[in-house]
C-alpha cells in the first residue's frame, strides 16, 4: 500500500468541513490519534472513514470516535447527535486491539460495516475480516 503524505495538521483544517461524509486516508501511515481527535471534533457527518494502512491509529482514536456515537440508531427528532451517520469504519493495519473493537460494538450499534484486517493485536477476533451490525449485535461475515 502506497505511503500518503497526509498528517495530522492536515486533519486539523479537514476538519473545518463540517459536512464531510466520506474519507478515505488508507495508507497514511504519518496520521496519529490526535489526527482522529480532530476529525471527532470536527466532521461529526462522517458516514464512511476508512483508516486502513495507518498503523499509528490505536484504540484511543477509537475512543475519541466512539465517544461521540449515539447508543441506537433510532432516528432522533430534536437534532442529530455526531457520528450519527457512521455506517462504515474500516481500521485494516492499524494497531487497534480487541478493547477497540469492544468500544466500536457496545457505542456504535448502528454501524453497518467494520472492517479490520490484518491487526496484529486482535487475539478475541483473530479472523475478523468483516462485521456488520444487525440489531445492536455485530456478527462474523459468512
């Protein structure tokens, strides 16, 4: 996977677009969590982040995210809560571990699509290649 020049500075002005729903920063090996704290702050529209190839992302990135997810995906009728839209999150080569996955599973129920390949500090889901979110339970891919 080719190395992107993307850094966490970067994401501190990304982060200015409020109405972002898709970021693809696969490769970008010099992002850190403070990269992701920005994206948490700023673009609560998200509906796909794939982080895949940044294996300086962690679990605290995680937290950061999940932090600000809502705990049902039932619609909410006075406003919308951040990362309400998050449907998509793929963490492929990253240094997340199974207390990240936990923290994406219990906060973010509504999410449709997780994907973390090859994350060498996975041990309760070793062969997690695919999850997806069927009624608050995330499930192995067939």
């Amino acid at each position: 996977m080719p190395s992107c020049n993307v850094t966490d500075d970067h994401l501190r002005v990304v982060s200015r677009f409020r109405d972002l729903q898709r970021l693809d920063l696969s490769g970008c090996d010099r992002l850190t969590d403070a990269g992701i704290r920005h994206l948490a702050r700023g673009c609560t529209k998200l509906q796909a982040l794939v982080l895949s190839g940044c294996p300086k992302i962690s679990d605290n990135a995680l937290e950061l995210l999940t932090d600000h997810c809502p705990l049902t995906s039932s619609p909410r009728s006075a406003g919308q809560r951040p990362f309400e839209h998050l449907q998509t999150l793929d963490l492929s080569e990253t240094d997340i571990s199974d207390s990240g996955v936990d923290l994406v599973r219990s906060r973010c129920p509504h999410i449709e699509q997780f994907v973390a390949n090859h994350c060498y500090r996975l041990s309760v889901y070793p062969n997690l290649y695919e999850m997806f979110a069927t009624s608050c339970a995330f499930q192995p891919a067939a």
